[in-house]
C-alpha cells in the first residue's frame, strides 16, 4: 500500500468531496495529477516532465486559467491544487503562482533541466 502525506491525502480528499462543483479544467488536471500519484510510486523527473507539459497543453494560456480560477485563486479553497499552497496564502494566481496549474504556466523553463554531468 502507497503511503502519501497529509497534501496529497487532501488534493485526493477535494477531488472526492468538490468532484460536482469543479470545473472541467480543473477536474481534468486534477485528475492527470491523481494519475501520476497513484499508478507512479516514485515518479522521476522524466515523469514529473511529461505531466507538466501535458498540463500546459490542457490549460492551454493563461487566459484559460484565469477565465476558470480568477486573478486570484476564486476556488482555491475547493480546487484540489489548493491543498499543495504554503500556509498564509489563500490563493494562487499569475502573480503569486503557488499551485501546479501557475508553476507550469509562468515557469515554462522549469521542465527543461539541464543534463547533470
């Protein structure tokens, strides 16, 4: 049995408990990332690569995130991403991009690393 910490028990937990009130996006990303925790028992960086830019390709620009999340993280108390942002921030957004969904959008340059040697 896979053992997760209390972020990613919360992240599963919101996916169960707002599955009805998520948007589309959301529940498709969240789902993605459900994925990846579960079938995935140490994910490598190769893995965690492939995820974000499947990510980038569903949310497609940032209009489409703020369209569905706001400039300032309207759902973060419910979306399932909300459950990985540091405490004292209620929200995420373009500007302060604390959850998964931002990161890989303002942060494109993350998922290249370079080869170690």
């Amino acid at each position: 049995m896979t053992h997760y910490g209390l972020q990613t028990m919360d992240f599963l937990d919101r996916i169960k408990k707002f599955e009805g009130e998520l948007p589309p996006l959301l529940l498709e990303m969240a789902e993605l990332l459900k994925r990846m925790i579960t079938e995935i028992e140490r994910p490598q960086l190769e893995d965690v690569q492939r995820m974000q830019a499947e990510l980038r390709r569903m949310i497609g620009g940032s209009e489409r995130l703020v369209a569905v999340c706001g400039a300032e993280g309207k759902l973060c108390l419910q979306c399932p991403f909300g459950a990985y942002l540091p405490s004292g921030f209620p929200f995420a957004s373009p500007e302060q991009p604390l959850c998964l969904p931002w990161i890989v959008l303002t942060y494109p340059e993350a998922q290249v690393q370079p080869a170690s040697q």
